[in-house]
C-alpha cells in the first residue's frame, strides 16, 4: 500500500502512542537461577570459565561463588513452546496488529542489545517487564517498505532491583512484489586464503581434509594460521573419514539468501576425528533430523565451479 505524506504522520502517531507503556504480561521465571542450567548453558556453547561451573574457585573470585553467563539473561524468563493468549492491551499487540493491517505483514529481527547491571547467582528469581520504546518513520529498506520498532526488556530480581535490560529491534515491512525469475544465483563463494586452500582444493578431490599440528598433533577447524593448543605455526593435513554425528542443526525460512532454496538444514557436524564442521544437511526430510543422528560426508557440485562437502543421513 502507499500512504502520503500526512496520512504517514498520523500513523506513526498512532504507532507512538503505545511507546514507554509497560506490557501487563511479565514473564516470570519458571525456575529460580541454578546450576545446572548453567553448566548446560556453558557446555553447549563452549564456556571454560570456572566461575561458572566450579564451586571451588568460583569461591576465591572476586564473585565469591558461582554466577550466571551475563548472556544468559534472557533464559532465566524464557517462556514455555506454548504461546501465552493473546492480550488486546499489550502495546506490543497493538503495534504488530496496527502494522499488520496497514500491509506490513513480513518481520525480521534486526539487532539485539543487551546492558548488564550486575552477575545474577543461583537462588535468584528473575522477572521480565516489557514496553515498546521506539518505533520509527517509515523506511525503505532491500525487503520493502517498513517500520523499525524496538522493545525493552527489564530484567528485575525478587527484591525488584534492576539486574539487565535488553533492547531488541524487529523490522515490519512490506514484502515487494514477486520479481521473475532469470538467471539462477550462485551461491556466494568461499573466501580462499593460503591457510584455507588445502581444504576446498581438497573438496574438489572427493576428500574432507583436517588441519592438524605438526607440533603438538592436535587438529582443528576452521582452518587457520596457529595453534591454540602450542601456538606452533606448522601445520599438515589429514583425510577424514567423513563420518559423524549432528551435534546441532537449524532449519532455515527466512529472509531469501541469494544462491539458497529455503528451506534447507544448517548442521553443525562432529566428526568422528574431534573436530565439528558447519555445512547442510542435504538427502532427507527436514523434520527427520534429529541431535544425534550419525552422517555421513557427501560432496555436492552446487555449480560447475564449487563442490561442496555436505553431510546425508548414513545408511
């Protein structure tokens, strides 16, 4: 749809004026901050830090006993998969539903801020108090015509002290009109430098090739210049069997990705030599992935000049 200039002025208005009103939904937390969901938090993403995980020297810190990952704020109100009824007097509803009747039905998230006040511990109880604090004119963007809005989350803890705010950024627009279709996109190619070459060359060959150290022994991936473990800067390869498991995957919808057919499964792959690889899931339903499942290295020619190592169910 296209509005003029002054009927603009009166939407955004409109919009506006359910700015800087707190939502009647607070999310509470299900559980109070503990343990456990904080070692599983660590171990998924990787997180070493002992002030998290080990009593002990959690202790003798500056913390005197363990915290929670400040960017584990937002876990301690997550709400349950099953959405809470919808509340005509949330300014948030009222804003997606008076841009969704305006035509502005597509919506992506932009950005994310997060400003931590103080470590949360195990024991505290955590709330979530929302409000829309911004919403802006209205933008021309690649997606179509939109509107950026903003919504502020503030975290309190039992005693109402304020311990975190997050910001987080949603565009609504319009999405263009249909374009017909020409020439298929190539996907994006891969940026190849001397310490990344060996292992497309290699992918080119049939072979999933591994950095390791001629040092210390140790592989790694994604390829580069050193060594964690020793800091050596001598390097050979070895040939993976291409066997693993799926240690994570997500499904991508959306937005459209030149070179990409929506939708298609991104997985994180462990190999069975140590190392864990990104790449698609390709050869099977999207709903029978699951965590877990044991796969097996296939290499696809997306176009006449790149193959790709891809991972498919194994047989």
């Amino acid at each position: 749809m296209t509005m003029v200039t002054d009927e603009k002025a009166a939407f955004l208005a409109r919009l506006r004026a359910n700015t800087g009103i707190e939502s009647p939904q607070v999310r509470h937390g299900l559980d109070p901050v503990n343990e456990a969901m904080i070692r599983h938090w660590c171990e998924a993403v990787g997180d070493n830090n002992p002030i998290y995980t080990d009593a002990e020297q959690a202790a003798r810190s500056v913390h005197g006993g363990i915290v929670a990952p400040p960017t584990m704020l937002g876990a301690w109100t997550m709400r349950p998969l099953e959405m809470p009824p919808r509340n005509p007097n949330d300014p948030r509803t009222a804003i997606i539903d008076m841009l969704d009747e305006a035509g502005f039905t597509g919506v992506i998230a932009t950005n994310c801020e997060q400003e931590y006040l103080r470590y949360v511990r195990p024991g505290d109880r955590l709330t979530n108090h929302m409000s829309v604090e911004d919403v802006s004119e209205e933008k021309n963007t690649a997606l179509g015509a939109g509107h950026f809005f903003t919504t502020k989350s503030t975290y309190r803890d039992q005693n109402g002290e304020i311990v975190g705010i997050e910001r987080f950024r949603m565009l609504k627009y319009e999405p263009s009109a249909a374009k017909p279709e020409g020439p298929k996109t190539l996907r994006p190619r891969p940026s190849i430098s001397q310490d990344t070459a060996f292992f497309w060359d290699g992918a080119n060959c049939g072979e999933l090739l591994i950095q390791k150290c001629s040092s210390c022994g140790t592989l790694r991936h994604p390829p580069r210049p050193g060594c964690a473990s020793c800091g050596s800067l001598e390097w050979e390869t070895i040939q993976s069997s291409g066997l693993g498991t799926v240690y994570s995957y997500v499904i991508y919808h959306h937005p459209p990705l030149p070179g990409f057919e929506p939708p298609f499964a991104v997985g994180l792959i462990e190999l069975e030599e140590g190392v864990r690889m990104l790449s698609n899931i390709v050869g099977m339903p999207l709903g029978e992935i699951t965590i877990g499942m044991p796969v097996e290295v296939t290499f696809v020619a997306v176009d006449p000049d790149l193959t790709l190592p891809m991972f498919r169910r194994r047989a």
